[in-house]
C-alpha cells in the first residue's frame, strides 16, 4: 500500500476520524487552485467579449446608401449632422458616398433635410435673401445674375444622364438711349454618367429651357457642349454639326437590314458560322424642295378652251348738216341732180355732204391656256450608295476517318455567291454601288470550354458564407473557449471536498500532525463499488466497527514496522 495517503471509509473521512462537514461558499473559494481560477476568470472574459462582439455585430445590420457624390464641404456637414445624431455611418468609394444602417436611410434624409443639408455647391435664387443694404446696380444684376444661372444649374443636372452642368449667361445692360440693343446669349457646359448620351429631343429641351428662361434670349444664341467640348446644339447657321443620333441610328438600322439580308441568304448555301458581311451606307439626309409651272400650248386638234368673248358694235347714219356760203342760196333746198354724181369733184361732194351710214364692229375672244403647277419635296434619309463586303470560308468536308480537309470555292461558285449578293441587297451600278466578295480559309481558336460553377461557387452561396463567416466564427471561439478553458476550470472547482482537508489534509500518514500546504488537495481512494470483497468489508464495518479498527491498526503498525 502506497505511504504518501492514507485510506478514506465510505463516509468521507479517514479510520478513526469524524465524520465531514459541508463546506462553506469562502472555504470553496480558498480551496479552489491559483492556475484553475485563472483559467475561469480568462474564459468567462472571453465569452463575454464574444458576446459582446456577436450583439454589435448583429446590431450592425445591412449598410445602405444615404448620399453619394457630395462635395467635400456638404459631406464634412453630414457627417457632423450624423455624428451628433448619433447614427453610424459608413464612408465608401473613396469618401464619395455615405452609408447609414438600412433601416434609417428615409429616416435620416428628412432629418437632413428639415435642416437643409445637403446644401449643395451650386446656390440658386436663395442668393437674393442676403441683398446687403447700399449695394450698387452692378452688385444686383450680378447677384441676380449668379442667381439666374444656379437655378438653371439646378434644373439641368436633374436630368437622368446628366451628373453636372455649368450655365454662363451673357445678359447686356440694356439702356433707352442705344439705338441698336445687343441681345443675351447662353453657354451650357453638361457633364454626362459613364455611358449615357443625350438625344436630339433633350438637347432641344436644354436649349429651350435656357431660353425660354431670360427675356429675349433666342434659341440660336444657346449653346451646348459635353465635358470633351463637343457642340451638340445647333450652329450659329442653324444647321446641325454632322449627324445627330436619331440619324445614326437609323444609318445603323440599314446597315444592319443589309448585313441580314446577305448572310441569309448565303448561310442555306454555305452553312453556319461560315460567312462575314459588311454593309457601308451612304445616306442622304438632305432636304430638297422645287416649285414647277408648265405652260402648254393650243395646238392640235383638241378644240380651245374659250375663257372669255368681246363683241362691240357701233353704227353712225346721221343726215348731212347745211354747210356752204350763207345766204339765200344755201337756205334753198337742194335742187335734185340731172347729172349722176358719180365722178363729181371733191368740193362739190363735200359741198352737198354724205349721207350714207358707217358701221364699225370689234369682236375679241381670250382662250385659256394650259398651266401645270408642280411641287417637288425629296425625302430624307435615301441611300446614295452602297459598299458592301463579304467573305466567305472554304469548303470543309470529314472523311470516314474523321480527318478534316479544306478546299477553295471555285471561281463559278464564287460568280454565283457575287450575284446572289447583289439580288440580295438591291445592287445599282448607276448609283455607285460596289460589291467584294472573297474566299478565305477562316481562322478557328481554340474556345475553352466553360465548366459550370459548382454549387459552392455560386454567387448566392458566397454572399450566405459571407454574411454567417462573422457569426460562426464568434461561435467557433466561445466553444473553443469553453471546451479549453473553462469546462476544466470548473471541472477543478466542482470537485468534492471534505471540511477537515480544507486546511488540515495530511499529506504524510506515518506524522498524522504534520498539515499539507495552503491549497493542497488529498487525493481520497475510492474502492470499486462492484467487488463482492468491498461490499462484504462494508457490512463488517457496520457491525462489528471495533473489530475494523483493530484491523487497521494492525495494517498501519506492520506498514510501519
């Protein structure tokens, strides 16, 4: 039997001893070792930050937009807004937008708002509120100049394709006294998002806005320039620079009809994949109009249009009036002539008069003549000409190998693809049209074969590991935690102890006086409680407890001996 400790009976205490008393909450305390309440203090304090750690991160929630591409000045007073709120806030894209918790976005934006923040770079009609008292007539066009300008400003940059714009207005003081007043001008300066264009119809829009917002201000005075200083507006002519996009689009659109159209109808005969075309339209967009009058002649058989008649008659019978030398003479009768007149002198007819009546009749007639009035307008967007090319690939046949050979289209076949072409697309040598078509071996790569992503690689299943890394990774380390450190600790504390081997457990059996060390535990031996011997010891004990002692006794003496 091993000298270092003494047997304990099924009571707790030792032969001969008293039995135990329960231990105090103090004398537990004391009795527990330096290493295992170390071990304790450390993991309950790392369980409590983890805790700690997981509740913040849960509170933390989901980041969303509050404001984005915010000057230095607005962003530093929403931040200081939001700081004094204290609401957490996130600074993303290298400090160009702010982000607050997903349940307090709308929240946080009234509460800006109600301040007025963000204010803004651009200052509009708010600039008149701080008219200074004395100021000139200069200092007030200038204000409400710069006033005029930011409200336009404002206006612009509230288009979808538009992130900033600049407006300068040119407006000429205006005095009785000139004869001839200059009229305002305008210059917009618009800059557009990554990959947004501004149609014809918007640009129209941004110059009419422009206009229409200063007296006198003529839509040809308005310029329109992008960020690389391209005029989008019209010319000071009025003609527009080039071609605008309504019109590129619709040169695209034929371009691409035709491209259909040839490999349509070249596919069937060579096969997929085997045929390149490319379609150069010329289009005129230019409008025309001519006024032509025609005037055809009355000639032929068909009869004349009358368009209108004249007819005038007048007749003169009037008896002679006397006439001659005065006297009796010339008051007598006239006597009747035995001679014929005929042949009679010039005086004497004159003499006796005329006595015949005169007629006179004037007759005009107007005849209608055939006039054609024709108007001429040429449409817009007619093809002036096309350039078309085409390639096509050899002719690729596998034997019963399963080699492959390519052959060249022969110069027959080739004819025949040119014409196919040419009936395809509508082809008019007269208009300058012209066509190449080609045979080439076509270059075939390589494509890699794309495996699909496996279900861990799936987008969705990255963002869900990504969002429970946080958690479990909190949760790994309570268990580590737990199992490593404080499972043990407590397992050393919960132990069973006996009140005499509090402070007093004795570490020798042959000097029963001599007590262990502060903080020592006596390791007490327990007897298998499945051995027929135990049991048989137990019940001896009960009955006869002198008899035990004595036996005992003797053990230790001849231990001793």
């Amino acid at each position: 039997m091993d000298n270092a400790l003494a047997p304990t009976l099924p009571n707790g205490g030792r032969p001969g001893s008293a039995p135990a008393r329960p231990l105090s909450l103090g004398e537990r305390i004391a009795a527990i070792p330096l290493k295992s309440m170390v071990m304790l203090t450390v993991g309950v304090a790392a369980l409590v930050g983890v805790a700690l750690a997981l509740a913040l991160w849960s509170r933390s929630g989901d980041y969303k937009l509050l404001y984005a591409n915010l000057s230095d000045k607005d962003g530093g007073a929403v931040l200081g807004q939001l700081s004094q709120m204290n609401i957490p806030y996130r600074i993303t894209e290298g400090g160009g937008a702010i982000m607050v918790p997903a349940d307090k976005v709308h929240d946080v934006r009234l509460k800006l708002a109600q301040i007025g923040l963000p204010k803004g770079t651009t200052s509009g009609f708010e600039l008149m509120d701080n008219a200074r008292f004395g100021q000139t007539q200069f200092q007030e066009r200038l204000t409400f100049q710069r006033a005029l300008e930011g409200e336009l400003v404002r206006s612009i940059s509230s288009l979808a394709a538009v992130s900033a714009a600049r407006v300068h207005l040119a407006l000429p003081q205006q005095n009785g006294f000139f004869r001839e007043q200059q009229k305002p001008s305008a210059s917009v300066l618009v800059q557009l998002h990554p990959g947004r264009t501004l149609d014809r119809a918007q640009i129209a829009g941004i110059v009419h806005l422009v206009s229409s917002s200063v007296p006198e201000l003529s839509p040809k005075a308005v310029s329109v320039l992008d960020s690389s200083g391209a005029l989008l507006s019209a010319s000071a002519d009025g003609l527009p620079q080039g071609l605008d996009a309504n019109q590129l689009q619709y040169v695209q659109q034929i371009e691409s009809s035709y491209v259909k159209r040839v490999v349509d109808i070249l596919e069937p005969v060579l096969g997929r994949d085997n045929v390149r075309a490319n379609v150069t339209a010329e289009v005129d967009f230019s409008q025309t109009e001519a006024t032509d009058e025609l005037y055809k002649p009355n000639q032929g058989n068909a009869p004349a249009a009358v368009r209108s008649a004249q007819l005038s008659e007048s007749i003169n019978g009037a008896a002679a009036q006397p006439s001659g030398v005065p006297g009796a003479a010339s008051n007598q009768p006239p006597v009747p002539a035995t001679a014929p007149l005929t042949g009679a002198s010039a005086p004497l007819q004159a003499a006796l008069g005329s006595t015949a009546p005169s007629t006179r009749r004037d007759n005009v007639t107007n005849y209608e003549i055939d006039k054609t009035v024709r108007v001429t307008r040429a449409a817009t967007g007619m093809v002036k000409r096309l350039n078309t090319a085409v390639v096509v690939n050899h002719r690729v046949s596998t034997d019963a190998k399963g080699k492959t050979t390519s052959t060249p289209l022969s110069s027959d076949e080739i004819e025949k693809l040119t014409s196919l072409v040419q009936e395809s697309i509508g082809f008019n040598k007269e208009r300058g049209d012209s066509l190449k078509l080609i045979n080439a071996p076509f270059r075939v790569e390589a494509v890699p074969k794309i495996e699909p992503l496996p279900v861990w690689k799936q987008p969705w299943i990255m963002d869900l590991l990504r969002a429970a890394a946080v958690p479990a990774a909190l949760a790994l380390i309570a268990l580590l935690v737990y199992g490593g450190i404080i499972k043990p600790a407590v397992k050393d504390v919960t132990a069973p102890l006996v009140g005499s081997q509090v402070n007093t457990v004795v570490a020798d059996p042959l000097n029963p006086d001599t007590p262990a060390l502060p903080g020592q535990r006596a390791a007490a031996l327990e007897a298998p409680t499945n051995d027929k011997r135990v049991v048989d010891a137990r019940e001896l004990a009960k009955s006869n407890p002198a008899a035990v002692a004595h036996i005992v006794r003797d053990w230790v003496n001849t231990e001793s001996a």
